[in-house]
C-alpha cells in the first residue's frame, strides 16, 4: 500500500467516523421532540415521520462505523505486512 492510499483510506475512516457520531447525534436530537426543517427552515418534516426516519440513523451510523473499521484494519496490515 503506497503512502497516498494509506492517506487516502486514513481520511475516509475519519469522515465516516464522524458521519456515525453526527448520526447517532441526528437520533438523540430527533427523540426530544425537535422538527427536522429542510430548506433553510422554510419547511419542516411532521415529527412522526421524524421519528421514522430517525430509526434508521443508528442502522447508517453501524454501517459507517463498520466502513471505519474495515479501513483501519486495511491501514493497520500495512504495517503487520497482511493483504490488503
């Protein structure tokens, strides 16, 4: 593995870390009771099809989280001399 994908995979471990922490972040938000407004506000999302959406959230967040790990261990067999 070259220096540049090593980079590359090590960014895109970061942002989907963070992807799944804003996520789970959307779902606690979303349970208090507070509209999801899109469009700069104008409109919002009735908060029973929120509360719909926001059930998904923890289910994206594992997958990115799952993203995260995969690429870490491809990062980390750079160093352990494993495949790719």
């Amino acid at each position: 593995m070259s220096t540049a994908n090593y980079e590359y995979k090590r960014k895109q471990a970061e942002t989907a870390r963070y992807e799944a922490a804003d996520l789970r972040e959307l779902n606690t938000i979303s349970r208090c009771g507070l509209d999801i407004r899109i469009n700069y506000g104008t409109k919002y999302v009735p908060h029973h099809i929120a509360l719909r959406i926001s059930d998904q959230f923890p289910i994206w967040a594992d997958e990115y989280e799952a993203l995260a790990d995969r690429l870490e261990s491809e990062m980390e067999s750079m160093f352990t001399g494993g495949n790719e």
